[in-house]
C-alpha cells in the first residue's frame, strides 16, 4: 500500500514492449495526447490531492509515529520498536484480537448463510420479491448506534422480547447483555438484523443463473438440495465470495454497535470485557488516553492482519470461486 | 467503445436489474440475461411448497420490521411500560419526547447533521462524478494503474488512517468543529469514482463527437451531456453517501467535543451515556432519541427506495 504517487505522470518513452512494433514512433506523446493526459488529470485532480493528504501522507505518518511515543501536546519522541514490543505483552491486545477474531469467524459464515437463504427463497417468490426485498432491507438504514440500543432492549434478560419469544417454546434464554458469556453471541444476532444487503446482491445474482442449468439438472433428477448445491451456489461463487471479504473487513472493523451498547465516555458501570474488539481499543488508547504513537502501531498490526485475511480468501477463491466465460 | 482496463468487478454482474446502464461495457460481457427463473416445483406439490416459502417470508419479514415498530411504539409509552413489549401502547403518551426536547438540544443536533450530511453527500457526488469522468471519458497512459490505485485504495481500512487524518485537523485548529466531517469529501472518494464510472462507461460516445464538432470543451461535454444522462447514478450516491454521513458515530466520536457542535448520532451517544445502562436508566428516553435519530433515514429510504435497491443490487454496498 505504500505505492508512491509516482504513476500520476505517465513516463514518456517507456511505452511497453507489446505496444512497440505498431507505435514505434511515439517516443514522445504528440501533442493531441498530451492535451487529452492534461484535460484528464484535471478532472482526476481531487483525487490525486486527496491521496496525497488523506492516503499516502497518512500511512507514512501513521508508520513513523508508530515507532515514537506521542501525545498530540508534545513532540514525538522515537523509540524505535518499543510500542510493538509492549504490544506483545498487553494482555488487552490479545484479549481485543482474540474478541475480533472470535466475532467474525462467527458472524461471517452465519450472516453469509441467512443472507444466502433468505435471497433462495426470494428467489421462489417471483411475483411478491420486490416487496419482500425491500422489507429486508429497511434495518440497514438504522444508524449503527441505534442498533446498538435496539440489542439493549430486544435482548434484555428479564424483559426482552426475544427471550419472551423463546419462553414460548419452552426455552428460559440467558442475560444476553450483562453475561459475558452470551454478549458476543447477541452481538452477532443483531448483526444478522441487517443482512437485507447482501440478500438483495445474492438475489440479484441468483437471478442471473441461466435457467437451462437447472432444467438439465431436473432431467437428471436432482432434487432441490443437490440443484443448490451443484447449480446454485457454483454460479453465485463470486457474489458470495464478494459478500464474505466485505463483511470480513467489516467483521475485523467492527466498532459501533459494540461501542454505542458497552461503552461509554467515563462510564465504570459497564462491564464490557468480551465486547472489546479491536477498534474500539485502538480508538481508546488513540483518542481517549491520547496515547496516538502507541494506538499507531495498533492500527498497523490491524492493516497486516486484515491483509494477510484478504490475500488468503483471494487465493482460496481463485480455486472456490467461478466466474461466467473462465476457462478451467 | 474504450479500452478500458479491466479489473475484477465483484462479480454482482448486474444484468438481471433491467436499469443497470453498465450492460453493454466490456465489463459485462457475458450471455444475454436470462428471464426469470421458472417456478421451482411443478405438480402437485407447487401449491404447497409456495405458501411454505411465503410463510417463512412473512415471518421473516415481522423479524426484520418488527423492531423498529417496537422502538417507535416504545416511544409513545410511560416508563413503566416500555418493556411490556405490546406493539399499541397501553398509555399513549407524548411526554416522552416533550422530555427529550428538553433535556437534550435536539434541533441543533438535527440541525448539524442536516448541515453535515447536505455538505458530505453533495461534495462526493460532485468531486467523485469529476474523477470517474476523467477516468472515463479520456484515454492516456497510466490510466490502467492509476485507476488501479484509486480501487486499491478501497481495501484500506479506515483505522490505519485514523490518528493521522486527526493530526491534520488538530493542525488546522478545526477539531471541534463539523469540517473534518466532511471536508474530506472535497476529494472524491474511491467507492463512488468505481460506481460512477461504470456508468459513465457505458454512456454511448456518439453524443460527444457530435458535440465536439459543435465545438463544446470538456467541461461542457462533461455537464451539459454526461450528468444528466447518468442522473440516477449521481442519485444514488448522494443517497448512499447521505446515509452513511448522518449514521457516523465514529467520527463524531473523534472529532466533536462540545454537547452543542454534536450530530444526532453522537448526541444519542451521549442520551445513551446519560440514561441508558451505564447511568439513570430511563429507557424511555434513549427509546425515543434513537426513534428521532432513525426515523430522517427510514424517510430517506422511501424516498429513494428504488435507487437503494437497485443501487445495492447492481453494485454492491459499501459494507
């Protein structure tokens, strides 16, 4: 990510070796093509600044103040590696990644499986999806902070209605926002509350499934389960590997909901262990201990481990994953 | 057409919405969109398996809308009967946001967001339409891997920039103020430049010659004939970024101090702090804030609901 902003201005001359036996005299761009480079950099121009200021000058910073101990009043002072090391030894840094890692090994794979579910069986509902589409989709436009209250009150031990919902089946269900033990699972249930999204992107790419697949599949005698398994889920391969590095990324950053319901500016009555996730430590050592060379070099073991996550699931797809017109 | 560089689009090929103006760009080759899929099951058993899958949508329909009836029928309820989960308050009453008024300063905090979020919103959808256009409509060399840094860009989590973006503000004395809440969209951003020109692209280029010949400039070709030909993209935008403006916590979190300069969210934040678990404990009144807090959105989303789902469909969202 550390690409410098060299490639803004084509280099002359260099014009690949593919090219070279058609266009050979073009050392130089003429001046047509130069016109067409400037006219365009014009209109790219907000960008490039914005890189510039909000992009690269950022990670640079963000890479040397991670090696220096900085509290926005006085100068950094270097210390070289000492903040990684201290990391190493602070136990709300492995309890914060362990949270963070835990939360999204388990909401991913489950909001990916509702998401799919609920796209199948809009999919079955040619005449009323719309409607139902759009009921989806409505819990996305709560502000995050609200859904966070919303997890207060639907999942409140005594009086919540979900578990006045599972007392109706006979099941006495647990204190979801005070048990430690049972925040993180409430946390990913809410999460499940706005999957409307990434039902509307599966459903719009089951609708691209030729239908001719499944009706050789029924000459063949397949039932439903073996038509999703085998059709299905092969041709939307890449919009659910799209809707599972989204939500990872997400999953990895995951701040408001967790933050709006536990935590609190100068609150010592919650008890919020388990809902530490990562940002938020970052954001707690970074603006609320001011600690910004420290909360730095956090920010950058998050940038390597969200990374490394994306590069595996990329290579894993390019073996899980079909797109329409790949040669195999 | 255009040589344009090809990258991974994420696969939400969008030929099965019938407004996606992309159809037609090199991206999108592919077979010619089916039709709808046939109805599963045929026979006897199609009667049967179709309300099985129309009760469950149903119900998962009550699961997805339910809360929020909840909340906003919670906000009409005394103290005492907030929790007793009846969708029609027992006791309707309004004190509660009579108490919210009162406690809080709700229309500078609505008023703040309305300000930040018309600014945010409309800034990106200007400046990114400005770069898509560029990448777009022109063809020069570098063009392939700048825009490959513009999309590259996207992979970076917000975190690692953070502190620094921070510092600059702190730098230019705006901390505390509502500018760094949007200012940053003067400069495009790389989500929307993806979008907008995937549209641009698929704009046909003979209105542009014709106009070229009339002696339009690129300014001219770019607002008088590309705008308004991708309005609904621009829309969307606007759309997308407005909602995520005005549901920002974290930013408000980092960069507002003082109760009066507060967006809605951030003054939830605060109404939460103050009577919610941590504190007094009056539920109604963090009830009926998060009703205000929402209901701007929801109303949004009426109004634009088709660009919403459309625009998720074909496009992905932003996560």
């Amino acid at each position: 990510m550390t690409t410098p902003v060299a490639p803004a201005l084509p280099t002359p001359a260099t014009g690949g070796s593919r090219e070279a036996p058609v266009r050979r005299r073009r050392a130089r761009p003429s001046p047509s093509e130069r016109r067409e480079r400037n006219a365009a950099l014009r209109f790219i121009s907000p960008w490039i600044v914005g890189f510039v200021v909000f992009t690269a000058w950022p990670i640079l910073y963000s890479a040397y103040l991670s090696l220096t101990d900085y509290d926005v009043i006085n100068d950094p002072t270097f210390v070289g590696l000492d903040n990684y090391r201290e990391m190493a030894q602070d136990p709300k840094v492995a309890l914060s990644l362990w949270n963070t890692l835990v939360y999204t090994v388990v909401q991913v794979p489950l909001y990916t499986v509702v998401a799919l579910a609920l796209a199948l069986l809009l999919n079955q509902a040619a005449r009323s999806a719309g409607f139902f589409r759009t009921a989806f989709f409505i819990p996305k436009m709560t502000p995050p902070v609200a859904v966070g209250v919303l997890l207060l009150l639907l999942f409140n031990g005594q009086y919540g209605i979900v578990n006045e919902v599972l007392s109706w089946v006979g099941i006495q269900g647990p204190s979801w926002t005070t048990d430690q033990d049972w925040i993180k699972p409430g946390l990913v249930l809410i999460s499940l509350w706005t999957v409307g999204s990434a039902v509307i992107i599966l459903l719009a790419a089951l609708r691209n499934v030729p239908n001719d697949l499944y009706d050789a599949a029924r000459v063949d005698g397949a039932g439903f389960w073996r038509r999703t398994r085998a059709v299905t889920v092969p041709m939307i391969s890449g919009a659910l590997f799209f809707v599972v590095v989204i939500n990872t990324i997400a999953g990895f950053q995951m701040f408001t909901e967790a933050y709006s319901a536990y935590f609190g500016a100068g609150n010592s009555t919650y008890r919020n262990d388990t809902a530490l996730f990562y940002v938020i430590y970052l954001f707690q050592e970074g603006f609320q201990e001011l600690h910004m060379g420290y909360a730095s070099a956090l920010a950058w073991l998050l940038f390597v481990v969200i990374m490394l996550v994306t590069v595996v699931q990329l290579v894993v797809s390019r073996r899980l994953v079909y797109y329409e017109g790949e040669q195999r | 057409m255009t040589t344009a560089p090809s990258f991974p689009r994420p696969a939400v090929s969008g030929a099965g919405a019938a407004t996606d103006p992309a159809a037609g760009t090199p991206e999108t080759l592919g077979p010619p969109p089916p039709a709808r899929p046939a109805p599963s099951a045929r026979g006897p058993g199609r009667r049967w398996l179709r309300a099985v899958v129309l009760a469950a949508l149903v119900l998962a329909t009550v699961a997805f809308v339910y809360p929020l009836l909840w909340l906003l029928s919670a906000s009409f309820k005394p103290r005492a009967e907030v929790f007793d989960n009846r969708l029609v308050p027992r006791t309707f009453t309004l004190d509660n946001y009579v108490t919210v008024w009162q406690e809080a300063p709700l229309a500078l905090w609505l008023g703040n967001t309305v300000v930040v979020t018309v600014l945010a919103a409309g800034l990106v959808t200007v400046s990114s339409a400005l770069v898509a256009w560029g990448f777009a409509f022109f063809r020069f060399r570098g063009r392939g891997p700048l825009f490959g840094l513009v999309l590259a860009t996207m992979m970076l989590p917000g975190a690692v920039t953070m502190i620094p973006t921070f510092l600059i503000w702190n730098q230019l004395g705006l901390v505390g103020t509502n500018v760094p809440l949007w200012a940053g969209n003067l400069f495009a951003s790389a989500f929307y430049v993806f979008l907008l020109r995937q549209f641009f692209l698929g704009l046909p280029r003979e209105p542009f010659e014709a106009a070229r010949l009339d002696g339009a400039n690129n300014w001219q070709m770019f607002w008088r004939i590309a705008v308004p030909l991708c309005r609904p993209a621009l829309v969307l935008t606007f759309l997308f970024e407005a909602q995520a403006s005005w549901t920002d916590l974290m930013r408000p979190l980092i960069y507002l101090q003082d109760s009066s300069t507060f967006t809605i969210p951030r003054g939830l934040k605060a109404l939460i702090d103050q009577f919610g678990p941590g504190g007094e404990s009056q539920w109604e009144v963090v009830v009926t804030a998060s009703v205000i807090t929402t209901l701007p959105m929801i109303l949004l989303f009426f109004l634009g609901q088709r660009h919403f789902v459309e625009g998720v469909a074909t496009t992905g969202s932003k996560g």
